[in-house]
C-alpha cells in the first residue's frame, strides 16, 4: 500500500512539477515549507491536503486520508486500525473492478456474436439478460459502497471519540 508521502510525489509528477516545491505547494493550496515538512518527514500531510493531492490524482480522498492517519497514529493498535480499514477498502475495490470486467466482456462477446450471425436471436435474448446481470451487478456495487461509506463513517466516528476521551 502507498504511503501518503508516495501519493504526494504522484500528484507532483501529474502536475509536472517534482522540481518546484513552490508550484506544487500552490496547486494545493499550501506553502512551500509544508511541502518541505511532508518530504522531510517533519510532518504528515493533514486531511484538507490529503483530500487536494486525490483531486490532483482523480481518486477516492479516503484512501490517502487513511495512508496519512495511519502514519500520523503512535498507539500501535489505532495503527492497525487503519491499516486493516486500507486492506478492506482495497480488497472491496478489487472485488468490483472483477465483477464489472466480467460484465463488460460478456457484452463485448456477445456484440461481437451478433455481429456476426445477426439472425440468432439467442444472443439477443442473452445480449439482455447480460444487460439485466450488469445493472444488477451495479446496484450491487452501489450498495456495497453505501455501505463502506456508512462502516467508514462509523469507524471514524468511533476514532474520534477514542482519540477526544484519550486526550482527556
């Protein structure tokens, strides 16, 4: 899995400027030390960069905002947390890009046979039901990421709270 310092250089690189720490800094609307700080290790990227550095890269902000808490985390048991909270996000996103690959390529293989042989109409017939597994496959993938988001939303909640009764 990326550290949040490796989504960094990423985005530096889509920007084009991994020379120029001033340019990057105002693409994300920050300063140039802080830049320096992320590099150097000084400190770890907050949320707010975490979430323009996934504007940059055009990804999902939680995956770099979980990388940076990760680090950020000292007590070994919260680090795990997010570690697990990252493999389970990647292991869900694997298991749709699956699911919608095998859809796109049975629509693709019957296209393909129709175009052939135009007068079967069994591939017509099974062009729809292909049609009928992929929304059902979507409305799938669309619950199984309310659903992340709503365990996600819980988890941080749950962080934050632990996080506010420890510093007490």
């Amino acid at each position: 899995m990326k550290t949040a310092l490796e989504y960094l250089e990423e985005a530096e690189e889509k920007l084009g400027t991994c020379s120029n720490a001033s340019a990057t800094a105002r693409a994300l609307k920050t300063t140039p030390q802080a830049i320096h700080n992320y590099k150097s290790g000084v400190s770890k990227m907050d949320d707010y960069h975490c979430i323009r550095v996934a504007q940059v890269l055009g990804i999902d902000p939680m995956e770099i905002i979980a990388a940076a808490q990760e680090e950020r985390e000292k007590n070994e048991e919260k680090r795990e947390f997010w570690r697990d909270f990252r493999r389970a996000r990647t292991r869900e996103d694997g298991h749709a890009s699956v699911q919608v690959m095998i859809a796109m390529a049975m629509t693709g293989m019957i296209a393909l046979l129709s175009a052939k042989w135009p007068e079967l109409t069994a591939i017509y017939i099974m062009s729809n039901l292909v049609r009928a597994i992929c929304k059902q496959t979507m409305r799938l993938l669309v619950t199984r990421f309310m659903s992340l988001l709503r365990n996600t939303q819980q988890k941080l909640t749950q962080v934050s709270y632990l996080a506010s009764v420890s510093a007490s």
